[in-house]
C-alpha cells in the first residue's frame, strides 16, 4: 500500500496508545504456561501479538478472543502444551520466536518454528547456543543461527549466562527455560534491557532474584493464572511525541502510557534536546508504571546518544532519527549496531530513506551522525519494517510538499491504529 502523507497545518489533541507490545506478548505466553484461566486486557490486536496467539493455539493452548483487546487464556501448566502439528509460524515476530525457543526447549517433544522474509535473517543463536548448553537441541540453517529452527527440547539444566547484547528477548528466553530446571539459572546483563519479564515473573508469582546486572531464577516453579491490563504502548506513542516536538504547531497529550524507565528512554534524550515534555506518573498496573505524557512544539538542538541508554530507546531510533534530522546542530547515534539486525537493517534503511528527503546523515558501524536541517516530500520505501514507516510518516508531517511511502502496510505489525490516530491529531 502506498500511503500519502502531507504537511499538516497543526498537530493537537488527545489519544491512548494501543497495548504494549512486549508486554502483549509475555502476558499471553506467561498464561499460557499457567495453572488455570488467566484474563489479559487491553491486548495488543496488532499482527505480531497475533502471530504469538496462533503459535500457543497450534500449541495446545486454548484461547478465547481477542475481542476489543480481552483475552481469556485457558492453560494447564508446561505439562500442557503438545506436540504442534504443523510448522510454528511467527510471521515478522523476533519476541515471539525467541520467547518460544525459550518455552520448547524445556518441551520434551519436536517442533520447527519460522517465521517471515525479515525474520528468517535475523540472528537466533543468541538464543539457541544457550539453551543449548542447557540441553535443548536446536537446529536451524546457517549452523542453527537462522530459521526454520527445529527444537527437540526437554531435561534442562541450569546455567550461569552473561548475555553478550544486552537483549531482553534473550534474558526471557533464558528465564522461562531456566524455570522448567532443577536448580538457579543465573543471566547476567552487559547493561539493562527491558524487565517487563522480570516484573510480570513477579506479579505471577514466581520467586526471582534481581541484583544489579544479574537475575536469578528458582526451577520448577509454577505460574499462577493472572488477571492483567495491559498498559500504552510507550513505542507506539513516541512516534506522536516526537511529532508534537518537531512540529511548529502542536499539543500532544498521550494517556494511560507506559513508563517503565528501562524503556522510557527516549524522554531523556528529548528532554535532553530541549524538548517541551511534562511526564506524570499516575499509578502501576501489573508491577508496571503508566502515566500521561504531554509534549509540544519545541526548539530542539542536537545530542550524542550512546552507552546505557541505547537499549532504553532502541525501538525508537527510527523517529528520534527524524527529530534530530531536523534539529539544530549535528546528533551523534553510537553503541546500536543492534539496529542492524532488527525488522530491517536499521542504519542502512533510515540513511538510504531520510536521505531522499534531504536528510543529512552519515552511517557509522554502530550508529550514525545527523546533521539537522529540513526535510522534503518524497516518495520512500518502509522496507517492510513498520518503524520505518511511521517514522516516515511523522517526517512526512512536518517536511514541505507531499511523501509518499510504499509499503505502508507494515505499521499494522505494531500499531493498526496508527493512521485514525493520526488522523484524530490532525482534524
Ligand atoms: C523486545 C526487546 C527488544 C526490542 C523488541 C522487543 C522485547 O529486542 O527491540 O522490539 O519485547 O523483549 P532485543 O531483545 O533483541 O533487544
């Protein structure tokens, strides 16, 4: 699909970002591991929490919904879950398919899982060369790195990790397999990714051990079943605040979003920036924070953004790219070579896109460097990654004449109602 964005006269009004994505996912694969009828609310119905659901289906699990964001997740424990019939489709989904190689490892029976075009390039022996030294056997192409993966799980053993990326797909995978051993699975962190596992581990129930860079995890426990409501997205919402600050005319209130700090970091470096941003924390939903953020237009100036802070706003180097794109002074990106192995290869996809827009920017192996100025309409491709193309969008918003983005339908693995609430800001 080709989507037409031109500059809008004004940016206002309210909105409540759809379900969080990351806790989307871990809500239903933790209730489908439970003892009993877990009831999550405020689901993500967007196409990779879909492709989550249908694996646990083909996995025994029984499910009821979704329907306007509620779920009922019927589950008998790990004993439950059976052999799949058929090949494990996770669509586009990188947290469905390594939170699951975590959950068939510890599975006495044989599966394969894949996934699509983007998913099949993208690295899992970050996951399976552990879980292997737990066990696990797990073979894919590439000498087990890329799917197709097949795994021949069951008879786990504990082990002592220090993840080499810090990646929260990989401390989940490791922790939900290190909870089926006889023992303490210990992982430890080069610096802190999201703990929405860590945390929702927590609120089922289950006994964890958190110290600094390290996490414990007690074997043989079990997941009660939950009642959750999931928060806002904040990665979906960063792409309106982002927008409210780089437009000229602009007030944008975003409700009832998330605000676990290990992902907020994109507030830092806009603040940072000189963003115009107020952030009220109004209560914690399943051991998360949520709150209302309000964000208008405002002078930014560029930054140097690298270290601890890169995995508390990885998913937002996209938009924040086209804020410092138009910023004043030059923004430096470094410490995120992980951008290279996400949807799409991040660094390439921004530099070669941004560009055709009259962007300035230069591509470091780890980052990239911008200099800010202003951007033009053109015609540019999402590449099939949907950050890309909201990203695109919210330049799009702001640059002169119209833009016009091929692919757009991608936005709809995160965020389907991505164009309504844009429209709604608009009108
Ligand atoms: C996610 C973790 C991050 C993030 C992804 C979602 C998660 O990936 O980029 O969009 O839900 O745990 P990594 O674990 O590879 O850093």
């Amino acid at each position: 699909m080709d989507l037409t964005i031109k500059r809008t006269p004004f940016l206002r009004g309210e909105f409540s970002p759809p379900g969080d994505k990351s806790i989307s996912h871990r809500a239903a694969i933790f209730a489908a591991l439970a003892d009993g009828t877990s009831e999550i609310s405020n689901f993500l119905e967007a196409g990779d929490c879909l492709s989550t659901l249908r694996c646990l289906q083909a996995l025994g699990v029984e499910i009821e919904g979704p329907r306007e964001g509620k779920l009922k997740i019927r589950a008998q424990g790990p004993e439950g879950l059976k052999e799949p019939e058929d090949v494990l489709d996770a669509g586009n989904s990188g947290t469905t398919m390594r939170f699951l190689l975590g959950v068939l490892a510890a599975q006495p029976f044989y599966s394969v899982i894949t996934g699509d075009h983007s998913l099949r390039r993208r690295p899992m022996a970050r996951v399976a060369e552990p879980l292997r030294q737990m066990g696990a056997h797990i073979w894919g192409r590439e000498g087990g790195n890329l799917a197709p993966l097949s795994i021949k799980g069951g008879n786990l053993r504990p082990i002592e990790y220090n993840l080499p990326v810090a990646s929260a797909q990989v401390k989940s995978a490791l922790l939900l397999a290190g909870l089926h051993t006889e023992g303490e699975t210990v992982v430890r962190e080069p610096v802190p990714a999201r703990d929405h596992t860590e945390r929702m581990l927590e609120y089922c129930g289950v006994k964890i051990k958190k110290e600094d860079l390290e996490i414990t995890i007690y074997g043989r426990q079990r997941i009660q079943p939950f009642k959750i409501c999931i928060p806002g997205d904040f990665s979906a919402a960063a792409f309106f605040l982002v927008a409210a600050c780089i437009h000229p005319r602009a007030e944008v209130v975003v409700r009832n979003v998330g605000l676990n700090p290990t992902r907020t970091g994109l507030l830092t470096v806009l603040q940072e920036m000189g963003a115009e941003l107020e952030v009220i924390q109004e209560g914690v939903s399943a051991g998360e924070p949520y709150g209302v953020v309000r964000a208008r237009s405002s002078s930014l100036k560029g930054t140097k953004i690298g270290g601890a802070l890169i995995p508390r706003l990885i998913d937002e180097i996209p938009v924040l790219a086209v804020a410092a794109a138009v910023a004043q002074g030059s923004t430096v990106i470094r410490d995120a070579a992980e951008l290279k192995v996400k949807e799409s290869d991040r660094i390439t996809t921004l530099a070669v896109e941004l560009r055709k827009m009259g962007a300035k920017i230069e591509t470091l192996p780890d980052g990239m460097v911008l200099e800010g100025g202003s951007l033009k309409g053109a015609v540019v491709d999402s590449h099939g990654d949907h950050r890309l193309a909201m990203a695109l969008a919210v330049a799009g918003l702001i640059a002169e004449g119209e833009t016009v983005i091929r692919g757009a339908e991608c936005m709809s693995i995160s965020y389907p109602g991505f164009l309504a609430d844009l429209e709604a800001l608009t009108k």
